[in-house]
C-alpha cells in the first residue's frame, strides 16, 4: 500500500502480536490494497498527521496488510469496504473498528480505544481465553438441484430489463451469473438471452470500458453504467475478456480485443524468463477525466501493481487461451502457457501447492483459490495442447487440496487455507469460501472425466454439498453453485459415467 505514512508499520505475524502483549497495548491492524483510492488518502491523511503517528506510536502495535498479498486475512478482518481499520487483542481477537477515518477522526479516537483497553484489559483477556473457534454451518447431505431453478428465477428478478445488469446501484462483472445466464439461453431459453445480451451491451456502451486504453473499470457507480471505478485490476478484466468472448457481436468482439492489446500493453511482463501478469493498475479519476482538448489523456497514466498473484494470474491465462481460439492467435496461447509455468513451476512444492505471489515464493502458499484457479487454467492448456504435464500438474495441485485443505472436522468441503499452529486470531478458525468451493467441484468434475476416477466426482459433489446450506444467502451471486451443479448432472448423465456412491445431487 503505497503513500506517505509516518507510522512505524509492523508486519502480520507472531512478532508483532507478542510485542502487544508484552507492552499490553492493543493492535490496530489498516487492511487496504494497492489500487484503492481511499486506502492511498488515508495513508496521506490520517497516518501522516503527527497526532495519530505519536499515538500508535505510544498505546498501539499498529500492523499493516495487503488484503491482495493476504486474502486469508482480509476475509476475517476485513469490514466490508478499503480500508479497514480493526482494533485486535494481542490474541487476534476483534475489538472493534471502521473503515476509512479521517486523521480528525483518528486523533479522536485512538485516545478513547486504548484508555478502554486499559481499563479493561482483565476483562478482555478473559473474553479472549474463554472464546471458542466459531464453528462453520454444518454442510448438507447432497448438492441440491432445485437451486439451479432458484437462481434463474433470481437473476430474472434482479435483472435490470432498463440498463441491463443486476440491480438499482452499482453495476459489476457478475460473471459466474452472467455465464449462467448464457448457457440457460444457449438451451432455448428466451428470457435468459436477452439477460447475456442486454447487459454485454450495457458493458460494451456504457462507462465500465476505457475508450482510450483500452480495458475495462473495476465497476460503475451507476444503475446506468456510469461514473466508473477507475481501477483497472487483473480479475475484473480477465472475466470481462471471457464474457466479451461469449458473443460474437462486433462490439463485444471489439470490446475484447481492446482488453487483450490494453493487458498485453500494461499488465504483461512479456519477458519468458519473468512471464506474468500484473495485479493491476490504480485509479486515476482526473487521467481519465474527458478534457475539453479532445479525448486525449492529460498527464502520466497510473502506476502499475506489477505484482503477480497466482490466482489472478490464472484467471486471465484462461481469458488468453479462450482468446487465442476466438482470434486464432498462437501468440495468445504462447503467453498464457508462459505465465502459468512462471506462476507454477516457480513457486510450487510438493506437499504445499503453489505460492499466493508467483515473485514471492517465500510469502504465503496454500491458499485454496490459488490451488484451484491454477488447477482450472491448466486443465485449459492441456485441453488446448495435449501436453499430459498440464493435466497431470493440475491433477497434482487438486490432491493437494484434498489432502491437505479438506474440511475433515467440518463434515466436508475444502477450507479457505492450511492452518498450523502458527496462526493467529481469526486464522484459527476455519472458513470455507462459497464461490471457490464452486469452483474446485467443477475442476474435479473435469479431472474425473479426464481420468475416469468416481472418487474425484465423489468429491466435487461432497464440495458443493458444504455450501447447500448458504447458497440461498448469496443470491446472485449462488450462480457459481448452479454453474457447478449443471457440470454435475452432466457428467452424472454421460455416458458410460458411472455415478457416485451417496452422492446423488437429485435425492
């Protein structure tokens, strides 16, 4: 997190934590990210004014996170919105928190936190002992297959007939829903074309695309697509690139080549030796400010995140490789296997998958999305090449998971991270992320056809059963659940398909 703080920033970790309960003070923990605005201002604002630098200084141990770097963390702490700003115990445990303060603010109530911790430091401390890890929501027996119906008649319902989209405010890339919604319209179903093709032109005219530069902003403010988020990240534009790849009409087409020149242009590192793609490229409001001159850009762009995450990096890889078909341009195909053998083959160890940053071995491994995303992109690549090592390090990535991510004290499911005896706080407790287990059901339905092995489809169905219980929760947003369950009932209705023991998504 970029700026100009005057805070001596401790690192998340064990160091930092007993620092706090040998001085037994609190920990204020600022959780933000690279290309948010408001995380930049407050690192301008209130963490360089004197005031609040003396005072964390004085009664804090004040730890900063990259949500991007630590996504395990910024799913626990986070509040919803960049920056956060949590206060914690020396155990990890929540206190209380915000998010964006000014340094007004910051100077009122730094002062007020800590004279309560101190106050109450007994207190607390026994609060923390007596905590218990909260348990996760039990799984359900099976996947259930009337959410598929549920979720249509959802998307339908939240559907904006108007602007296209989902919803009265802000408008997004809902993917997953939006690739729902094309494969419902491919099967004949009327209502669901004009959801895909009212909203990819609502995308493709509207203010989330850059005219200029190419690539597409993180979301618009706008139920009519307009006022957008000028951050450009990684993710948001390799799910726009696959859904602009769905429809061959000219602007979409367009629209998809803008993506690929603006990545190849500004989130590339086309050297084979360091092969990646970059987190993404930070908000700008005035560069990209329509000026009376013409529709030139005034002034230097904004900076690049030239980190390389693998999830991320697995994402566009695939928006690449679908690209490369549509195009017929090898060199499309070329950078994507490039990326992933950087993203892959440089980080990953046996028994511990592959690293969180593909330039960071060192930092954090593990992580589920990582596992799977990778695991997905290269499933993509061998369907493309034939090369058997894709496949087989995709398989290898996804035992990995099984083995050591699986939920075995929750009744099932894959968790968000591998969990040692390290961790801290809210890392103790075990998560088990929606979309992401979504998604790891529809990689081991491939691996199943792949290899013809009933075990692995035994698992995809038991990963989607963890999240029966919430899908519902998630409305729109439960697309991936469908998406996965469709995969199901397809391979289950394959021929020559043997059917997985207690696993049968109809009962």
């Amino acid at each position: 997190m970029a700026g100009t703080s005057l805070v001596e920033w401790r690192s998340w970790g064990r160091a930092a934590f007993d620092e706090a309960r040998a001085e037994q003070v609190p920990v204020l923990l600022a959780i933000g990210a690279r290309w948010c605005p408001a995380t930049a201002a407050m690192l301008r604002g209130a963490y360089a004014d004197p005031r609040v630098a003396d005072l964390l200084d004085e009664r804090f141990v004040p730890v900063r996170v990259d949500a991007d770097e630590r996504p395990d963390i910024g799913e626990r702490y986070g509040l919803g919105a960049w920056p956060t700003t949590s206060f914690l115990t020396s155990d990890g445990q929540v206190l209380g928190g915000e998010t964006y303060a000014t340094a007004e603010r910051m100077r009122d109530l730094l002062p007020r936190v800590a004279d309560a911790f101190a106050a109450q430091r007994d207190a607390i401390a026994e609060r923390g002992a007596a905590a218990a890890p909260q348990p996760s929501v039990a799984p359900g027996e099976a996947p259930d297959p009337e959410l598929d119906a549920w979720v249509g008649d959802h998307l339908l319902a939240q559907f904006d007939e108007q602007h296209g989209g989902f919803g009265a405010g802000v408008k997004r890339v809902h993917a997953a829903a939006l690739e729902l919604a094309w494969r419902r319209g491919r099967d004949g179903e009327r209502a669901f074309e004009a959801v895909i093709e009212r909203t990819l032109q609502a995308m493709v005219r509207g203010g989330l695309c850059d005219e200029i530069d190419g690539g597409v902003f993180r979301y618009c403010a706008r139920r009519d697509w307009t006022e957008p988020a000028t951050e450009k990240l990684l993710d948001v534009n390799a799910e726009a690139l696959r859904l602009f790849l769905l429809h061959d009409d000219d602007g979409c087409l367009d629209r998809a080549i803008g993506v690929v020149g603006y990545v190849r242009r500004t989130l590339c590192d086309l050297t084979p030796e360091h092969a990646g793609f970059f987190a993404g490229q930070r908000s700008a409001p005035d560069y990209y400010r329509p000026h009376v001159d013409g529709d030139g850009r005034v002034g230097e762009p904004p900076p690049v995140d030239r980190t390389v995450y693998a999830d991320g990096s697995a994402l566009m890889a695939r928006a690449f490789a679908q690209a490369s078909e549509a195009f017929g341009d090898s060199s499309l195909i070329e950078f994507a296997v490039d990326a992933m053998e950087h993203v892959v083959g440089g980080t990953y160890e046996r028994g511990g998958g592959i690293a969180h940053r593909a330039d960071s071995p060192s930092g954090v491994r593990g992580l589920l999305a990582d596992q799977v995303r990778a695991s997905a992109a290269l499933l993509d690549l061998h369907a493309l090449t034939d090369r058997e090592a894709y496949r087989d390090v995709a398989l290898e990535l996804m035992h990995f998971a099984l083995h050591q991510l699986w939920d075995t004290a929750g009744g099932g499911g894959f968790l968000d991270r591998v969990h040692g005896p390290e961790d801290i706080g809210l890392l103790r407790e075990p998560v088990r992320p929606f979309a992401v287990n979504c998604e790891a059901a529809r990689v081991l339905l491939r691996l199943a056809r792949i290899t013809a092995d009933p075990a692995l489809r035994e698992r995809a169905a038991a990963a989607l059963a963890s999240q029966t219980p919430v899908a519902r929760a998630h409305g729109v947003d439960a697309a991936p659940y469908a998406l996965a369950v469709r995969d199901l009932l397809e391979a289950e209705t394959a021929p020559g398909v043997a059917r997985p023991t207690g696993a049968d998504p109809r009962r």
